[in-house]
C-alpha cells in the first residue's frame, strides 16, 4: 500500500497553503494499493519533532476502503458527508478536522507523517475522538499501512 500527494513528494516541503501561515486546508490525498479484504481507511498525521511530545495534526477514519483519494479542502466537520461519513477527531489544536503544520520559530525543520491505515471494518467510533480512543478502536483490524512525509520550516 502507498499514500501519496499531488501537492508535494516524500520528504520534501509541505506547500505553505497546507499550513497555518497559509491556507490551512488538508492537502490532496491518494491511496494505491488497498489490501482486497479492507474495509475502511483511517489516517492518522502528527508531527514527531514538535516540542514535548508528538503532535496530532488530523484524525480521519471510516473513509471507504474503495475511496483512492482525499480532496483538498477536506471540511472540519465531525461527519464528512463527502467522503460517505468519514469521521473526524480532535486535534492537538483542539479541534475536529485538519490543522495544518505551524512548529515554533527557530526550531528548524519538523517532519510530517501522513500514516494510513487498512482496516478489515469499519470502526464506528464517535466523531470527536482523540488519538488514543481511534488507535484503541483499530487494535486487531490493521491489514496494512503506508506513510508519507512531508517537512515543514517556519519563516
């Protein structure tokens, strides 16, 4: 399986209007390779070089396993009517939705993991959840995973 983005390559830098200097919309999302036997997607994005601990920057589960893309733009909304009800978690932003990439000045640069998940069900969690309850709730359904970094550097 592998996750990509039109908007940048792995490893390199996430256009600002991604983050919150920017635009502050999710970017552009494709996903190949779907193991046959899946039956929804779940995305979990954090930073790792965020200071004291690692950032949630956008939860997203039960997007349909036969849905290869994300669009730009996906609206913070708990429900996502558009991507057949996918549901949306807090953010370390404390709030529901993508919240884009902002580390501190002078802290150089930071990496952005894009890691989706294959799941063999749908895992009906509640709109709002954190990223321990949507981890907790896949235990046991994984089928595969596939990563994209990006990198960030505030002005």
């Amino acid at each position: 399986m592998k996750i990509l983005s039109s908007a940048f390559r792995g490893g390199e830098e996430i256009p600002r209007k991604y983050t919150r200097e920017g635009e502050d919309v999710s970017p552009p999302l494709a996903v190949e390779g779907v193991p046959g036997g899946a039956r929804s997607l779940a995305l979990i994005v954090d930073d790792p070089d965020a200071p004291n601990r690692t950032w949630v920057h956008w939860l997203i589960w039960d997007i349909p396993a036969s849905r290869t893309e994300l669009p730009e733009g996906v609206p913070t909304d708990g429900t996502v009517p558009a991507l057949e009800g996918a549901r949306q978690g807090v953010n370390d932003f404390d709030r529901i939705g993508w919240g884009g990439p902002m580390p501190p000045r002078g802290h150089g640069t930071h990496h952005y993991r894009f890691t989706v998940h294959a799941l063999s069900e749908e895992l009906g969690l509640d709109p709002g959840a954190d990223r321990s309850a949507l981890e907790a709730a896949m235990q046991g359904r994984v089928l595969a995973r596939a990563r994209l970094t990006g990198t960030y550097e505030r002005d």
